[in-house]
C-alpha cells in the first residue's frame, strides 16, 4: 500500500486497524512497513483516502485464495489471518494439522456411564426453600452396577431469563431497543445471528425491578412454548411461540435464510452460472455480485461490470442496510441498487438475475445501456437457481433457551458443602439436568446454565411472586462421591421404596 503524505491527516486509524502491525505513524504520517499484503484494512477506515493499492509486488508474491481478501502474500511472509506463510513459493498452513490426541487434553472427560441420566427428574418435586433443609427428594438407586444418587428440587431462581431466537431477516428494532410486554419493560434486542434476530428477556436485574412480576410470567410462558406478544421499541410487534413461525407485524414468517448473499454465491454456484450474465442476491447484512465473487472467479466467469450503491467490503461482497424492502434492506425495486456498470466489462443485452436468501422474490432484467433495464421472463436456468435457494431455506421457527445461575443457595439442599458440589459439577462428577435434558454449563465460577426449553416437558417450569421463575433441577451422582460432599445420607429415599410410594398416590387418584 502507499501512502499519499499531503492527504494523511495522522489520525492513526490505520495503525490501529492493520492486522499484521505494519502500519505506524512518522512524524504523524502513515508510513507502511515491508510485508503488506494489501489487504486493504487501511484503505477501508482512512477518512482522508490517502492510501492506495500498491500494483507492484516483490518478486515470489502470491496470492491466497482461502478467504475473499485475497492477500498477496511476499516470500517468508503471512497473509492479514496469519495462518498462511509463503514458503518458498507455496503457501503453507502455519499451524499443522491436529489429530483428536493434540487437543484430548483440553477437552472435558465425559460424565461415567452410571450418572448420564438421572434417577428422577424434578418436575413436580416441590421446594425447600429456604435450601438449608434436604431437598425433596434425593433417591437412592443402582446403575451399572453402581450406587448412585440423584437429588431434585424446583428452584426459585431469580438469577435466569430466556434467549429468544427468531428465524427471519425481517428488521424487528435496532440491537439494544427494549423489549416490552404490554407496558412492561420484559428484556431487549441483542446481536443478531446468522439469519436469526436474538432477544434476551428476563435476567436478574429485571426480575427484581419494578415490572418483575410481569417478567418472570412472560419467561416462564415462552419457556413453556405459549404464545406471546411482545413489543420492540420503535420496532415491530412480536407473536411469538417456541416451535412456531414467528408473526411480525402481522406477517406469518414462513422461511429463514439460507445464508448471506456472500454465502449464497458459494452455495448455489453451479445453479447461478447457467441462470443469467450476472446474479445479485440481496441480504441486509451482506449482498452477493456473482461475476465479481469469489464463486464466480473460481469458474472463470467473466466480471460482468456491475457496481452497487452499498459499501463494498471485498470483491463481490457489499455490506447492505436494514429495511422492509428485498432481503430485509430498504432496497424496494432491486434495479435501484445498481449504481453503475463499467463498460469495459458489461456489454449491452447482458442478463442480470436478482433474488433473495430465502428466494422468495426474484427478478430478472436486461441491460439496454446507462441504467436502463428492461424487465423480461424468468429462463429456465434463472427458475431453477432460485428454486435451488429456495429447496435450501428452512422453515422460519422460534426458538429459545432458558438461562438460570442455580450455584446459590439451592446447592445446600443437595450437600452439606456447596463449593464442593459446584467443582463436582464442572468436574463432571455430578450430572446438572432440567427436568431429564442436558444443558450447557457456563465455564467460571458458579452453576450458570442454558438449556433448550423444546427439550423439557411443557410446563415444567414456573414462577413465584418473590419474583422468580422455577426450574426442575436434578444433581446425580455416585453415592460415594456424594457422601464425600457432606451428602444428606439420612434424608436418602431408596428407589423401590420410591416406587411403592408413587404407586400408592396414582392408585388414589
């Protein structure tokens, strides 16, 4: 890269963004050390556009083709990622291959054989609360031929909510606008994933605030897969159900997308190629050139000219904007998009195929010189390229995860010494489960979970005015290492004797 030093300003933007360090400021001028690999960082965040590509490369350059950057990478060098070196005119990986024994040591030991399930779940347990008392039930059985013993309560956990996922590219609020039910502040937008817009609804600080009676009904509803109406602020309005497609604004959201326009281009390659002279596929997040991609350069498809009016981030990849228009952009008529098409490049009469990541709108013009473009019909080739999205996409659904901390005072109704329990559980010793499924424990200090509310009995979960919302919860183990953690070995139930007792109760029902 070159830097132009009556343009530069010294902001320093550069240095703090080039990922190979090469960049410093001289006497408050960029200045660009020996290794670039023109990765264009710097040119990207540079307000003053004083640095451009460099056409001329020392002698054994090559050009990596493993991400879209394209990095021109100089002999004994590595490209912007560092994982490739060019070693005597071939890039090599810096990091060998592992095999699964470089890394066993890093990964957790399974939990034995006698504990992978439990011997009761908690569902319809009862509480001890206050915990310092035995927990309802802790049972006594055989597994494998082994004593274990699994110890259930339904907690109060004021320290949980639930994360909410939302198959669409609709627009739904910025990240961060609160989310209300009714007039009640319930949780707020949080990043989005991949197709996917994300709430976070509940938490402690909102259960114990002024509207927490309200947020603990609402996650005790969705994690028992009802329906609810939620609110974004300055957004749109929420229907949803755990299991259902979502309805925004009304709308029934029948397909997600199968990916960003980028990753279409790879997806649907050998489809695009025989649909039109060029493919667009809009996506607010990132919108795909086919001749201009990756894709298209790797089969020799020649760049069609076509420039659009949102930001370019590598070849072929343009960031988008959020709207109710194609692909979740503001873009309503896809010929708007086009800012231009060079002419040593595009040819008049030359097709162009626009679509989105769910395939559901698709349009297909010709080029008559300028920016004018006439609508024709779809060709057979173009039909199926967008069938072939559209096969791929799946059906839009809702989705969520109950998130609680269960490493307070609930541990003490289990065993004696509580520390004890939570390094046996992150030890995988004693076996967390949630009404029988098997959750995700945080790493850290604690007992912070998250489990897939699909994999729990519909209305397992509660919540009390205190305010908080329940979890059935079960700890097993073997009986010695639950003795070990000052188990309550008086309070133990043998399992037949279990049986026996519940027999009892559903016959007098």
């Amino acid at each position: 890269m070159k830097v132009n030093p009556e343009k530069c300003k010294g902001c320093g933007f550069c240095v703090e963004v080039c990922p190979l360090e090469l960049v410093s400021l001289q006497e408050k001028v960029a200045s660009i050390s020996t290794g670039c690999v023109q990765c264009q960082a710097c040119v990207k965040v540079c307000p003053a556009g004083a640095i451009d590509s460099d056409t001329s490369f020392p002698e054994g350059t090559i050009q990596c083709d493993a991400c879209p950057i394209g990095c021109h990478i100089p002999p004994g060098k590595t490209g912007a990622c560092r994982r490739y070196i060019n070693r005597d005119g071939e890039l090599v990986r810096t990091t060998l291959l592992h095999t699964y024994q470089d890394v066993e040591g890093l990964l957790k030991p399974l939990w034995a054989e006698e504990i992978q399930s439990p011997l009761i779940t908690g569902i319809g347990a009862g509480t001890t609360y206050p915990d310092y008392r035995p927990a309802p039930f802790i049972v006594k059985g055989e597994a494998g031929g082994v004593d274990v013993v699994t110890a259930v309560t339904e907690a109060p956990l004021s320290y949980s909510g639930v994360k909410v996922k939302i198959d669409t590219d609709e627009p739904i609020g910025d990240e961060g606008a609160t989310v209300y039910h009714g007039r009640h502040k319930v949780g707020h937008v949080t990043t989005e994933e991949y197709g996917s817009k994300m709430l976070s609804l509940g938490g402690a600080n909102l259960l114990t605030g002024k509207d927490g009676f309200v947020v603990a009904r609402v996650v005790s509803d969705i994690a028992n897969k009802r329906e609810v109406t939620l609110k974004v602020k300055d957004g749109a309005e929420l229907v949803l159900k755990v299991g259902n497609p979502p309805v925004i604004d009304g709308r029934v959201i029948e397909k997600m997308r199968v990916g960003c326009g980028s990753a279409s281009m790879g997806l649907f390659a050998p489809h695009f190629r025989h649909a039109a002279d060029e493919v667009i596929v809009i996506d607010s997040h990132v919108t795909g050139v086919f001749t201009e991609h990756t894709a298209g350069r790797y089969l020799g498809i020649p760049f069609s000219g076509v420039q659009l009016k949102f930001k370019k981030s590598t070849p072929g990849r343009y960031f988008g904007d959020h709207g109710k228009g194609w692909g979740g952009t503001s873009i309503e008529d896809p010929v708007s998009l086009i800012k231009g098409i060079d002419p040593d490049h595009g040819r008049v009469g030359m097709t162009i195929l626009f679509t989105e990541t769910t395939g559901q709108k698709s349009k297909l013009v010709r080029w008559k010189g300028n920016l004018d473009f006439e609508e024709i019909p779809l060709t057979e080739g173009a039909r199926n390229a967008v069938e072939q999205i559209r096969k791929t996409s799946q059906n839009s659904r809702v989705s969520a995860v109950y998130v609680g901390g269960c490493g307070g005072s609930a541990r003490v109704s289990v065993v004696l010494y509580p520390v004890k329990l939570t390094e046996a559980v992150h030890a995988r010793k004693v076996k967390l489960t949630v009404g029988g499924a098997t959750p995700f424990i945080f790493p850290g200090g604690g007992i912070t979970f998250m489990v897939d509310v699909e994999e729990v009995k519909t209305g397992a979960f509660t919540w009390v005015p205190t305010p908080a919302t329940v979890a059935p919860l079960e700890f097993t183990m073997t009986l010695r290492d639950y003795e070990g953690m000052g188990g309550y070995t008086e309070a133990l139930i043998d399992w037949d004797d279990l049986m026996k007792w519940l027999s009892e109760r559903k016959e007098g029902e």
